[in-house]
C-alpha cells in the first residue's frame, strides 16, 4: 500500500502544480488595459477550453482573487489579491522610504509623483501620491512600462552595462527596437541622461503626456528604484521641466539618503 502511494504522489502533485499554475494563467489575462473579461476572451488568452476557465474562475471567486458582474456575467480582478501583494508592498523598505519625499514633491509641483522599480525588462509603479488638480495623470499601483521613451524605464537602463541595454532592445523593448545605428541612438541618449541625472518623456509616449525620472540608490551605490513625476504636457514649459526636473532629482536624492546612500 505504501509503495502504491509513493508511485501516485509524484502525479497529485504534477496535477496540483498544473492547476495551480493555470489559475495564475487566468488572473494573468487581466490588464490595465482589459480590466474586465469574459470566459470566451479568457479562454483565447490563455488557450484552454471555456469549461477549465469557467472552474478556474469559480474558485478565484470563492477566494475573492476574482469579482463577477452582475449585470454582464463578466470578471475583474477581486480585492483579494491585495491581502497578497499587501504583505510585499509593505516590505519592500524603498517603498517606505521613498512615501515623504513623494509627497512633499507633489506638494511643491502640485502634479503627480510616483515610485517605480524595475523588474528586468519594464519599470513597475510600487507607491503613487496624485495631483491634487483636477485635470492630471496617474496610474494604478502595479502599472507597468516597457517602452525605451518612458522616463523611468530611460533611467533604469541607464544604470545598466551597455551590452545588457543591447540585449534588451534586441529582444524587443519596445520602442528601441531597430538596426544598429537606432540602437547606437538609443545608447547615446542613455549617456545623456547618465550625465544629466534625470530622463525626459516628453509627450513620446502619449502627445498629453510629460514624464521626469531620477533614480534611487541604496547604501550599497546600487539603482534600486526611480522617483517618477507626471504631468499633462499643457502645463509644462520647457522651462518649467528643467525647474522641475531639479524637483525630483532631490526626491530621489531624499530617498536615496534615507536609505543609507552617502550621495
């Protein structure tokens, strides 16, 4: 009998693996940009048959992972999941650190600031302190940017050895994608903004858009994270980015002294 159920446990756990790896499939498939989904959509997303993702999504639901519209038949992403990605947040000591100093930069520009860490190949918003203005831009906490002409992820690969910025470009950042000479463009703008210390977005990823990053560095020299401002482009000069620019390179600086970093 023992023998038996070493032989079957290898399978259970296969099985479990899969379904477990399934339902991350599922909840996956929602975007900022697709926030609510049906079955069918899920489906062709994920490439399994309706029933499995009609499963899957019952017991997201039961676990509150996932929310279903009462009048469409449709599902978001539930409240649940920040019981998981709390616990992260809250640790993460750059995220901490860097909340007074993103205050007080949105208390002085008067326009949204932002936290951003870099996953390998995109910069991610971790902590967001809005405009108090009406008209302004912001984005959801976990908001991810992959494309070289945004401010942050320009300032992320700045700190990276050039040969490791190639290599992403060549696996299709986006945005920096091209031939030689493109790529040899994209590295000497990096050394502009290595320079300078902050990255420019002006309106080149969105028309109504300006974005101004500088990074964060710990205690060890290393770039952990970039403070990030935002703004509609109507109310930034070109004078007033340069004066603003100064604004978040000292935020950075804060965040960056806060944890640990001589300067």
């Amino acid at each position: 009998m023992t023998g038996d159920a070493d032989r079957r446990e290898p399978a259970t756990v296969r099985n479990s693996t899969s379904v477990l790896l399934n339902g991350l499939r599922v909840m996956a498939a929602f975007s900022i940009e697709e926030p609510v989904l049906g079955v069918t959509e899920i489906a062709r997303k994920v490439d399994m048959h309706k029933s499995s993702v009609s499963r899957i999504l019952a017991t997201l639901e039961h676990a509150g992972y996932v929310e279903r519209d009462s009048a469409s038949g449709r599902f978001r992403l539930g409240l649940g999941l920040l019981t998981l990605a709390g616990p992260l947040l809250a640790d993460l000591d750059v995220r901490r650190a860097a909340s007074p100093a993103l205050e007080r930069l949105t208390r002085r520009s008067r326009e949204t600031s932002a936290l951003m860490v870099w996953n390998g190949h995109e910069a991610v918003v971790v902590e967001q302190v809005a405009s108090p203005q009406q008209v302004k831009h912001t984005a959801a906490i976990g908001t991810r940017y992959d494309t070289y002409e945004s401010a942050s992820v320009q300032v992320f690969l700045a700190g990276l050895p050039p040969g490791e910025v190639r290599q992403l470009i060549e696996r299709g950042l986006r945005g920096g994608a091209g031939d030689e000479q493109a790529i040899e463009g994209v590295l000497r703008g990096l050394d502009e903004v290595r320079v300078q210390g902050y990255a420019v977005n002006n309106g080149r990823t969105s028309i109504e858009e300006v974005g101004i990053a500088a990074g964060v560095r710990d205690h060890r020299g290393e770039q952990v994270a970039a403070v990030l401002l935002s703004a509609p482009r109507f109310r930034m000069s070109p004078q007033l980015i340069e004066a603003v620019a100064h604004d978040v390179v000292d935020a950075a600086r804060e965040v960056s002294a806060r944890l640990g970093n001589p300067g």
